[in-house]
C-alpha cells in the first residue's frame, strides 16, 4: 500500500531520535508556558522582546477588529490592500530607511517571493551553507545554479563569484543564523555584491528589533547605506510579536515583486488586524532600548553561566544561544531532564543543523528575568553532575 512506505519512514525517524513532538499551550506567548496543566519556563519563542501579549498589541487588535473586521478578503493586487496594510509598509520602510516595502503573510512566503522574481535559469544563487530552509527552497524554486559557500566563508564565496558566468548573480544570506545565533559578515557580503554586480538578499528575521540603533535591525547594526542591490527581509513574528514579514529595498525593485511575485500576487492578503498591531509593536521597538539592554545582560549572564559546563556553548552575541551536545538521542534526554525539572528547551536536530551537532537551543527574551535564568544554568550544572 502507498502508506507503508510512509509508517517505515515515521518508524526510522523514532528511531534515529528525529521524531519531532508538538505541545499544545495553553496560555498567552511569554517566558512562562502552561503545557498539560504544568507551568514552565520557556526557553523556546523567538519573543525576543516579550511583546507577544503586550497590553498595547492587545489594543491595538481589538481596536482593529473593530474598525476593520477580521479578514482581508482577497489579495493585495485586487481588493485586499486595507488601509492598515498601506500605513504598515509605508512605516517599515521609514523605519529601515529604505525606499519602499511589501507586508507578506510569512518569512517563509516573503523568501520564496524575492529569490525566483529576481534570478532564473541562466543565472546563479550564492548561498550561505547554514541558510533557513526558506532561503534553501527559494534559490530551489528559482530554478538557477545554486551554489553554496561554507559557512562565513568570503574567500571560497569571492572564487566563486569570480568564476562564475551566469548571467545574473545573487547572493543570499541569514543575517543572524538560527541555530547558531552568529552574525554574517554583511558589509563583506556587500562588497563581493559591489564587485561583481550581484544583487544581496539578507534574512533578518532574528536581527529586526533587537539589533541595531532602536532595534533597527542587522543593516543598521552593520551600518550598510541604502543600495538598490541591496534587498532586506525581516520577519514580524519574532522580536515584533505579531506574524508575518516585510521586504524592504529599492522601489524599482519592491515594484518589481508587487508585479511578479507570485507569493505575493497568488495568495489573500493577512487580517488588517495583524497590520494595525504591527503598526503598535513598531512603536514599541523603537522606544525598546531598556529591554534590548536588558537582554544583552540576560545573554551576558548566560555566557558566563555556561561557561565551565561540559557541553559546548557555540559562540553568540544574540538571544540564539545553542549549546551543542552532538547526539540526537543525548540531545532529547538532556531536554527532556530539564522539562522535567519545569524549564522547557528544546532539542534541535538534522535536518534542521548538521549531522553530529544536535543541541539544546537557547532562546532568551527580554521578558525573562535573572532568577529564570539562574534556574536553568542552575538545573543544567546538576544534569552534568549527574548524567543518568
């Protein structure tokens, strides 16, 4: 039977450790979690500013579903583009310093857009090996050569670029890693793009809001000048609390995508609800300098924490902070331990990182305060004292 072949594949997925297991919460977003009836510390959203059930996001929600109603109706290109949509993209852009934005449904769906309306066959996609599985499908979606460079590798990339002949180049990067929590050498990466004409597509879905002057994000971070090869995409679901994403750049080119990125054109446009609540978290994020200091002590606090533990603490300066342990199944017990003990960190496993490097993936918010933290480099000193 056609199924067979998919319960001996869920069989060796369970037994090499990769079955993945959904929890079901039942409480707001927020450093802690209800699950089953248990309170938790939650070391897992990417809530980086725990703006996710802020009062103000609340409001701005009600206050929208009021005035708006809850669905779009239709695409962007029809009759889908509400009022909150417009004010959304006019305001990201200003707040980006770019010329112009687009307001997608997702990260994921913002990346499959940008990639294949700018190169083809005939042209080639420079990729970061350790890019999200957005960036991977998208240069796959393309249909051009695609060609990965190791990791934060700007010579093996530069050989690359330099013998190319494709007819179009694009360089396509994560601005801050996910499972690694490291930064890309974005003005490195701008310069290869300068040399050889190449258009640069950065992911800044970890970055937006946290980095950068009044969490601008990584191009401010890095101080990068506004260039029209120069295409941003951050995620509104992380740091901004809300969902979806925006792409932000040139306006020849983000009229470019209006016209022809299917995404974007094919698909009904979110709830202007989501639009007028990002509208709110913009303000929050600009005026957030206290809670991005705050999280910076938090990550300071963890680094020196974890310091003298027997499992490696990957280098990070951002509220990603893997702790890589290696085995999947070792990885699954170490978390499991730890959810028994009340803190919930999640194992990360290949496919999602590399064979050999599964980990505990630390993920801080500025919603968490010191004594939650004490308690998981606490619980986690025990663990290695008592391994079984």
């Amino acid at each position: 039977m056609i199924w067979d072949e998919l319960d001996s594949g869920l069989a060796q997925l369970k037994a090499d450790g990769l079955l993945r297991r959904r929890r079901t919460l039942e409480a707001p977003c927020g450093p802690e979690a209800l699950v089953d009836g248990r309170r938790l510390i939650a070391f897992c959203s990417n809530d980086y500013l725990g703006l996710a059930s802020h009062p103000a996001l609340v409001a701005a929600a009600r206050a929208a579903a009021e005035r708006w109603g809850v669905g779009s109706g239709a695409s962007h290109v029809v009759s889908g583009h509400l009022r909150p949509h417009q004010a959304l993209e006019e305001r990201l852009a200003a707040f980006v310093g770019r010329e112009r934005a687009l307001y997608f449904g997702t990260g994921y769906m913002a990346n499959l857009a940008i990639v294949p309306a700018l190169v083809g066959r005939d042209d080639a996609v420079f990729a970061d090996k350790l890019n999200h599985a957005s960036l991977i499908d998208a240069a796959l979606l393309a249909r051009a050569e695609h060609l990965r460079y190791p990791h934060g590798d700007m010579e093996a990339l530069a050989q690359r670029l330099e013998r190319s002949s494709a007819r179009r180049k694009l360089i396509l990067t994560d601005a801050v890693f996910s499972m690694d929590g490291d930064l890309a050498p974005l003005p490195e990466l701008f310069e290869l793009a300068e040399r050889f004409d190449a258009w640069l597509v950065v992911d800044d879905a970890h970055g937006f809001g946290v980095l950068g002057p009044a969490g601008r994000g990584s191009l401010a971070h890095f101080g990068l000048p506004p260039s029209p090869r120069l295409i941003l995409m951050g995620t509104l679901g992380k740091a901004a609390g809300g969902s979806g994403a925006f792409v932000a750049g040139d306006r020849r080119v983000i009229e470019w995508l209006a016209q022809r990125a299917r995404p974007y054109i094919f698909t009904t446009a979110a709830s202007p609800i989501m639009a007028a609540v990002l509208l709110a978290s913009l303000d929050l994020i600009a005026a957030g300098d206290d809670r991005r200091t705050h999280l910076q002590e938090l990550i300071a606090r963890l680094r020196v924490g974890f310091a003298d533990l027997p499992w490696r603490l990957l280098p990070s300066r951002t509220a990603i902070q893997p702790l890589l342990v290696g085995d999947n199944e070792a990885a699954v017990r170490l978390s499991e331990r730890l959810f028994e003990r009340g803190l919930w960190v999640p194992a990360i496993r290949p496919p999602t990182v590399p064979v050999g490097t599964a980990r505990l993936r630390v993920s801080l918010s500025a919603a968490h305060d010191a004594s939650q933290l004490d308690a998981l480099i606490t619980t986690l000193h025990d663990c290695a004292d008592c391994p079984n």
